[in-house]
C-alpha cells in the first residue's frame, strides 16, 4: 500500500476521482478542538484498497470534490466513531452522508462491547496491533513529521478489511438490516444536533427549580450565539458549572455577578451586561411558560422499573451477543416506562419499540411491564444467568 500527503489541488482532484471508481474508501479525520467553536479540521485520512493518503486541509483549500462523494449514493464511505466526520459533511459540504458505514456501531452489533475504540477493534477483528491514537498531537502545526502521517493513516488503513469481516458476519445472522438502519440513525442523530435543546444535557440542571432552568436556559442560549461569533468554544465564553451557578444566585447588579466565585476574569466583567440580560429576561417570564416539573412519586416509580428493565434487557443482549449500551440506555428505558405503564404518550414512541430493537426485545420487554413474564436465576456461572419464563394463565 502506498502511503502519501497530498498538499496540491490538482493530485486531490485526481484521488476523489479514484475513489469515485473504487466505490468504496475509510475515511477519518484529525483535529482540534481546543481553539475555535467548531473543531479545525487538521487532517483527513483516506483507503482505498489500493492506496492509503493524508490531505493537508491548509494546503488543500477546495475539499468539496470530497464533500460531494461522502453525500453520494453510489460510494460507501466506512468510517469508526464517525459523529465528527459526519458533523464536517454537515456544516462543510452542506449535506447529509450518503452510504455510511460505522465499524463501530457494527461491532456493537455482533458483540457485547460498545463503544470499542480502534485499537481494540483492530485487535479483535483483524488479530493485529496498532500503535494507538495519537491524542497529543497538535495537528495545526506544520509541517507534519513522516511519523505523524504514518500514525494517521493507520487509522483508516485496516477499516475495509474490518468490515468485509463485520459485514459477512452480520449478514449471516440476519443483522445487516440492523445495521444499516443504525448508520443513518447516527446521521440522523447529528443531523438533529441544532436542534435539540443542549442546555439540558448541562450537569447538575435537573437538580434546579422551574424559574433556575429557565435562567439556565437563557445563558446557554447566549453562550452558544456569543461562541460563534467570537469562534471559541462556548465553554471557554462560560463554564457550565458557573451557567448552573449563575442559575441559582440569579445576580441582578454587575458586582453580584462578579462577586460569584470564578467570575472575576476581565472577559466576564465585559459580558456581565450581556449575561444580567439574559438573568433579568428569564426571571420576568410568566409561570406558564416555565419548565413543568414532573411528580416526584412517578419518578421514583419510574427509575424502580427501568432498573428491573435493565436487568432483563442485560441478560437478552448477553444471550444474542450484542452490545447493552447501544440496544437501550438508561433514558431510553425510563421512555418506555413513561410510555407504557403511566400513559404518557406524547411525541414519538419509545426508541425500543420501534424497528430492529422491537424486533429484538420489544416484546420481552413489554411482557415484563405487563407481568406477564417472571424472572429467576437458572445459572449464577452462565454470562446470562437469569431465565425469563411466560406466567400462567392461572397466574
């Protein structure tokens, strides 16, 4: 295999031309996300089962040769923990991934481990070592030692060999369908990313009143717009545990804000009209537009009965050999619970009733919350040591 950096425009042209007709490439990237709002892409990797390449995206200006392969039809692009990638078609080349393959997400469909990170994976796949991900290196800065483009493009080197091997695998089980329909459940998933209200994902925001996550709400929104317009990334405009702080004290004069432990940068003293608008808009909204706070009762009930899910769900994808983490977490089964048990249907239903995943447990499942099904340990050795038996009519 010929390894190589491309610098010149003209030679990427040509190699895009050359993965159009091999119909199949790995591709990865290197960056930092240290810096700037978005990650800086450093580098992008690339194999055919010809030839293995590094581009140099500062030398390399036009990538939308590239952009316009991945969102294709007709070229299946396999990549490993590939979220980052996907968001780089995304926000890059303005369009969705076409035919994505993740060799992570398909070994979580053969095995239990879920996520595997590369070496790993090459290691139980291939039977071959790697030397590990180079996490220290700062790929802005040039020019690039053979050593570092070496270390990057074995990161994709070994992936189309990883899933001719997944892929004839899961195809013998009957999983190919799984599979594919959980790639474009990660695209979806970034795609949607925009989206999603991220100031609940803050730590500690569930711990805090109505009017709190209102404010919480408000100063997350403001961080994010402030971030990309300054391009850094939001947690160096504002903390998320002084976001979560600030939410509680709810300072109302610039040296209260100050006076908040870790906010006396100048930077903060700068912003502190900006963040106070956002605390004084939160704290006059009407009740009715506050976050509802759902009954404490069924809350508890609902965390009792997702952990007897947990069990029964930990010992199905123990006996079909696929991954816990990736079939159901934890929100998911409280959903299904919420769902089932106390009727609140709103919205979509439950991720683990619908499509590969009812077929595998949905039933299981919904007979446990029906009492349909008693649990008993049949073999305390066994991986799998609880056996899940259908109760008696007369029962």
């Amino acid at each position: 295999m010929h390894d190589r950096l491309i610098e010149d425009q003209a030679e990427f042209d040509a190699f895009c031309e050359h993965i159009r007709e091999a119909g199949e490439v790995a591709f990865d990237t290197e960056f930092v996300s240290e810096f700037t709002y978005r990650p800086e892409l450093g580098l992008l990797q690339f194999a055919t089962r010809q030839q293995a390449v590094a581009v140099d995206p500062y030398q390399v200006r036009d990538l939308s040769a590239w952009w316009r392969i991945m969102s294709d039809d007709q070229t299946i692009i396999v990549v490993h923990g590939g979220r980052e990638e996907v968001r780089y078609c995304l926000n890059l080349g303005g369009q969705r991934p076409g035919r994505l393959v993740d060799v992570q997400v398909a070994e979580g469909l053969r095995g239990r481990s879920f996520p595997l990170n590369y070496t790993a994976l090459v290691l139980r796949v291939l039977g071959e070592r790697t030397h590990g991900k180079e996490t220290r290196t700062d790929w802005r800065r040039r020019p690039l030692t053979t050593q570092q483009i070496a270390y990057a493009l074995e990161d994709v080197e070994h992936m189309l060999a990883i899933w001719d091997r997944q892929r004839q695998s899961l195809a013998d089980r009957g999983r190919l369908p799984w599979a594919e329909a959980e790639f474009q459940r990660m695209v979806d998933e970034v795609e949607q990313e925009k989206n999603r209200e991220g100031w609940l994902r803050l730590p500690g925001v569930q711990s805090l009143s109505p009017r709190e996550k209102t404010v919480a709400k408000e100063l997350y929104a403001w961080r994010d717009a402030a971030a990309a317009t300054r391009d850094k990334p939001p947690r160096k405009i504002l903390r998320d545990d002084l976001v979560i702080e600030l939410a509680k004290r709810q300072p109302q004069s610039e040296h209260d804000l100050l006076a908040t432990r870790d906010m006396n940068r100048s930077d903060y003293r700068r912003m502190a009209g900006e963040m106070l608008a956002c605390i004084a808009h939160a704290t006059t909204l009407p009740e009715i537009r506050l976050p509802k706070i759902r009954r404490t009762d069924q809350d508890q009930d609902e965390q009792i009965v997702g952990q007897l899910l947990s069990l029964a769900l930990s010992n199905l994808c123990a006996q079909e050999e696929v991954a816990h983490s990736l079939v159901g977490t934890v929100a998911d089964l409280r959903h299904l619970v919420r769902w089932h048990v106390f009727g609140d249907q709103e919205g979509d239903p439950p991720r683990l009733l619908q499509g590969w995943r009812a077929e595998l447990c949905g039933d299981l499942l919904s007979d446990v919350l029906d009492g349909k099904i008693s649990i008993r340990v049949s073999d305390p050795q066994s991986d799998h040591p609880l056996k899940f038996e259908r109760a008696s009519d007369d029962k």
